[in-house]
C-alpha cells in the first residue's frame, strides 16, 4: 500500500500544472545566440519578456499541457547540414552532421518536461548509478576515474582485465519509439506525460535547406526527433537501460 501511495505521489508531480517557478528556471536555461526555428522567436525575445507575457505564456502552455496533444506546429525542423572539419569528403553525406532548428517555444517546454522526468528519475531510479550520459554533475571524467582505479585494483591483485565497448551510431535514428514508451511505464511513467511524450514522439516534420534551397517537408516515425531537448534523456533510456548496469 505504501509503494502504490508513494507512486501515485510521483505521477501526480509529473502530471499537475506547471508553475511560474518552472517556467523561469527554464527560461533561465535557453542559449542565449541560438538561432531560431520555424517559429522566428529568438531565445532573446522569451528571457527579455515582462512579468505578463510570462504569465500569458505559462497558461498557453498548460493549455497546450491539459490538451495531451504536441501543437503541429511544434513537430516542424529545419535541418541545416555541417560539413565536419578534417579530411572530409563534401560530396559525402555522412562526413556532415545534421543540425535542426526547432520552434524556441517547443525547446522552453521540453526544458520544463525535462526537469519533472530527470527529478522522477532521480526519485524512482531508474538509471544505474554507474549511467553518466546526459546526466547533470556527471560526465566522462566520472567514467576515466572509475575505470582507472578499477585497472589500477585488477593490476595489484595480478588479474587479468577484458574489456568492450559498444559504438551505438546513429543513436537518434534508430530508437525504437515503442519499446521507449515501455520503458517509461516500467519506470512509473504514465497518465498524462505518457500521453504526452507519445504524442510528442507520434511524428515529426522536417526539410533539410542547404545552399539557399530548402528541400520538401518529410515525416519520421522512428527514432529521436534530432534538435528536441528531450532527445538525449531518451536515448539514455532506452539505449542504456531503466535502472540497469
């Protein structure tokens, strides 16, 4: 009784109203020289905005958060592609890395979505303790450190050491949005946010522009919306693993 009392607790601080406290700490996230989408609101524009247009913007996006549904005009991105410096060959699409420009407001909202799941996640834990992708205060110093000392303990004891490493390319293209949901469910995601992030991650539109041209719009339904922030959180998920090692 008390496990099901303290889950319902956590759904329920993912699934109420967003607060103004919530939207500041996120508005104080947005990059300041980020180029803007579709929409053509420059990140400038929501850090410069009054106390009103704060508060008017707060009860658009519970609007948009009661109504389950990601606004279509949130799903648009313009993929712009980067020659990658080196000896590259330009003639070669993958010697180019994708950058997409999404609707500003979409970016703010997903800071906010983000914040409840990584404090759920946290609450719930469901990622190991040894995860340190896209996780706050951690990164691949953490990883060298443990490693180290780990070799360093094998070496003293005369133990043999093996190890692997997995290359996952292509992270983004090739998660499979369903079995994402499923982990999100395991780690006590549902009501409203699941509803929510399906929608989210239902389809995309995109058209890549590259030398003054833009191409025609095409729809994705598989893998992670590329410029989305909440794209990295999910690829932790569902490539590394809920809570496992």
């Amino acid at each position: 009784m008390a496990a099901q009392l303290n889950s319902a607790v956590l759904q329920a601080r993912l699934d109420y109203l967003f607060k103004e406290e919530e939207l500041s700490q996120a508005i104080k996230k947005l990059k300041r020289h980020a180029a803007p989408g579709p929409d053509q609101i420059p990140n400038v524009l929501l850090r410069k905005q009054g106390d009103t247009a704060r508060q008017a913007l707060l009860v658009v996006l519970n609007r948009v958060w009661v109504s389950g549904e990601w606004p279509s005009e949130w799903r648009k991105g313009t993929i712009m592609p980067l020659f990658k410096n080196g000896a590259g060959n330009r003639s070669d699409v993958n010697d180019y890395r994708p950058i997409t420009l999404a609707s500003s407001v979409s970016k703010l909202f997903e800071l906010m979505l983000l914040a409840r799941l990584t404090s759920h996640s946290d609450q719930f834990r469901c990622l190991a303790e040894e995860q340190c992708g896209f996780r706050s205060g951690r990164g691949t110093m953490d990883q060298i450190f443990t490693l180290h000392e780990i070799l360093a303990s094998r070496r003293e004891r005369r133990s043999h050491t093996f190890m692997a490493f997995l290359d996952a390319r292509h992270a983004y293209d090739r998660v499979w949005r369903d079995g994402l949901l499923y982990r999100l469910v395991q780690c006590g995601v549902n009501g409203r946010m699941l509803r929510f992030l399906n929608s989210m991650l239902s389809a995309t539109n995109r058209h890549v522009a590259a030398h003054g041209t833009r191409s025609a719009e095409f729809t994705t339904t598989v893998g992670l919306p590329q410029g989305a922030v909440l794209s990295p959180f999910s690829t932790q998920s569902s490539s590394m693993g809920w809570g496992t090692t």
